[in-house]
C-alpha cells in the first residue's frame, strides 16, 4: 500500500502532548481526524516522538498507510486547515513502500531555548523558559560535554519511563547564546528516555546557577540516580526540530 | 532632572498601538499606568516610535523624567510584572540630561516578516504575514534596491498621514530568506510616514507574486501617487527591531 509521510509544525501549548488520549486533545488526535475527513477513512498515523504535552514542534514526522493518497499538496492544505491553527502540515510526500515514521527514525534534534535576563520576553514567552539569573556557560558546556557519546542516560528519565534498555548516543549536545539573553541548547541522538532533553537542560542551568558542580553530568551517567540531577525543565522551552532518516527513508531492520 | 531611558519588548497582538487613546489598551497607557505605581507619581513617557496596532516591538525606546528614579533593574523588573505579559522593559538606564526617545532618535530599524510556503506556521503565525503563493525574490530584491538613499516618499504612506515634509533616507531596505519560508524585508531609515514600511511590504510581496513589475517603486517615487502602492501589508507582520542614537545619546538641535 502506498505510504504517506507527513513533516509537521505544532504550537504545543494548548495540546496534551503528540499521542492520542481519551478525553484529550492531543496533536495526533487533531490530525486523524482530520485525516479521516480528507481520506474518506480512518488511518493509522505514526508520528516518530511522542512529545510531551506542551512541547513544540517544527520538524515531527508521521506516516500511514492508504488506498490511494491525493495530491501531497493539496493533501497536506486540507488537512492543515481542518486541524486548526495550531497544527500544520508543512509538507506531505510519497514515501518509500513499508515506510514507518517511528521505527525508520536513526535520530532526532531537539531544542531546548532558556531567556536568560532580569525581565521575561512577551514575544519568546510561549517557547521559551524564563530564568532570570545569569548562567555561567562556560559551566554549561563543560557539563554538556561529557554528555556526547555512547552512554546509559538511566540517571536522566523520569520515574515512568517504561524503556528497557537505557544506552543511547548524542551526537551533539550543545549550548548557544544568542541576542537579547536567548541560550538554546542543542541536543542531537540516536533515541531519547522519557523526558530525557527536559531533565539534561534542567541540570544543565542548574549547573549555569552554581547549584550543582559541571561535573555532576559525568556522575549522573556513572550512578544512574535520576534523584541526584536538576529539575525537569518546563515542556514550553522544548522544541522538536528534525527526525533523521538514512537516506532512502528506510532503516534496515 | 534625571532622564530615564527604557528599551521595551512588547508582542502588539492585543494592544492598539503604542500611544494612549481613550478606553483603548494601549503599550503606552499600561506602562504609564505601571510606572505611576512604581514612581509614586504620573510620568510623562515618551516613546520612539508610535506603532500602530498589532504591531510588535523588541527595542521600541522611552523616555520619562523624575524627581528621583529607583535602581533601574528594579525599576525594569517592577514595571514588567505590573504592565502584564505581553510588554516587558528589558533594559532601564540613567539617560543624560534633556534626553528625549522621540526627539533625539536617529533613525528607526523595522523587521517585516513573510512566511511564504503551502501551509502556514503555527509557532510564527503571530509575527509573520502567510503568503501562500510562491515569491520571486530577485524581482522583490531589484524593487527594493531603487528604495535606499534619499527620496521623496509620499507615495508610500497613509492618506491620513499628517506630516509636512516626506522626503526620509533609508539605508537599508534588504531581503533576506531564512529557513521554512520565512523571509525577511529589514528596512532601517532615519524616519518614517505613517505605514511607511508596512506600504513598502505590501508593494514588494505583490512585485513577488508578478502583479507589479519591479520598477513599480521607482515609479512610485517619482508619481507619489499612493493608489498605485501594493496594499498595506498587516500589521502583525512588523516589529520595531531597534531605535537608534547619536553616541552619548543626544542628537543636536
């Protein structure tokens, strides 16, 4: 059956999160049923993360399968218009047969943006996390750096995180400062714990405070004591940017 | 007595406009009411620029004199909580005496932003203007072009634009494209008439789309005939980037 592949934008402040819920308005929720309207039957939509509520996103990705798919423009339209303003399509494509928006995936970038300066920003309120501190970056990125690599994050996931296995890759965990007291931290991986990038950038600018030595990420991976790092930060900092595929779109398996 | 300067962040969607109008919510008239608490006495504040509603700001620049002023990051941080969430200062300084924001700005720098691609963007829906159809941005880059220098713009403003002289001086009127869609037209200029930028933003995204051709703005300089303008782009689509000074602050008078 052919396979379509969506690349999708949300505002994640009024959603519960991507996956669908009873009683929730959820993203993947707001798409099927659209979905269902512009293809005339329900569908299966996979999305490759499954983000939290209150977490954006420029770059998820999702797929399904159907009988015969409209034109992806007009397709991803339709369904941009019905699903409100909030959630967007912004491309829609013919995907290589038996492609699979989750179990394709090789990787994901995140970014996680923290306003660090005496007063908030109006403008970067919604997607942003206020701290108004100063933060040491040359802490930060000390303690990002120990972060990149091969590693069992069990010590950065939260108590619910159902995961078997823990070890995951970083290919890039980096900070940034930017106009106007803007710090992102970019976080690039093979997979990700529950959690996981919120709990690395709660650490991390508790580590900008002073509060927790840089060091303390290097401890975090040896003893795996999620009691021992920052605060989770808050879902509206984070933003999902781009899911990885291998070229051709499918992952061997 | 002591000038303070304030640098104000505001997002415009639910203001009128920067200056005080009866029974309207206006960025002006809530500062000046959070000041008033905060001094202990009405101020008379002075903006840079008079946006219009639902126009947005980043560096908007005001001015007040007082008897005495507080320490200005907690003068900042005060006034912040009290005007809401959606105006911050984010800087407050001691200005040198007889320093005025309107009087002695230089000149102006405005950001407009087009967000031109198929769908729109939920997380850049309230400061972009969505233009769905595709842009020529070598026939909008030629049009802006013949803007720079010193002209007469009288073809480039409201009919109830109220000022004498038109001549201004732009030093800059530059597209650029940005990731996702998003273009930018940054125009910076010693003055401007009334929805002078919004004017020009309207023109060159319809010289975009083929309905004028790109010499319309050399024509349009030379006729002052405003009928003949692209229509007047929405406001939401413009922000205030940064207001400029003489070094020392003062402009000669």
């Amino acid at each position: 059956m052919p396979v379509c592949r969506l690349t999708i934008e949300y505002d994640g402040s009024r959603f519960s999160g991507w996956q669908v819920q009873p009683d929730c308005r959820t993203v993947q929720g707001e798409l099927k049923k659209a979905l269902a309207t512009v293809m005339r039957e329900p569908v299966d939509l996979q999305g490759a993360a499954r983000t939290d509520a209150g977490v954006h996103a420029l770059g998820q990705v999702a797929s399904f399968e159907a009988q015969a798919l409209p034109d992806p423009e007009r397709l991803a339209r339709s369904v941009s218009a019905l699903a409100g303003p909030d959630v967007a399509v912004t491309e829609a494509a013919l995907a290589p047969d038996g492609f699979n928006a989750r179990f394709d995936a090789t990787g994901k970038r995140y970014c996680y943006a923290v306003l660090s300066r005496p007063t908030p920003s109006p403008l970067f309120a919604r997607t942003s996390w206020f701290v108004p501190r100063p933060l040491d970056l040359g802490a930060m990125r000390a303690a990002a750096r120990v972060l990149v690599g091969t590693h069992d994050f069990a010590g950065f996931r939260s108590s619910d995180c159902g995961r078997k296995t823990t070890e995951r890759t970083m290919a890039r965990v980096e900070i940034s400062e930017h106009e106007r007291g803007l710090v992102t931290i970019d976080v690039e991986g093979t997979a990700f714990l529950k959690n996981m990038v919120r709990i690395m950038a709660g650490t991390l600018v508790a580590v900008g405070h002073g509060r927790f030595p840089p060091d303390v990420t290097a401890r975090l991976l040896e003893t795996k004591d999620r009691t021992k790092a920052g605060p989770t930060a808050p879902p509206h900092g984070l933003t999902l940017v781009e899911v990885l595929y291998p070229e051709g779109g499918l992952r061997r398996r």
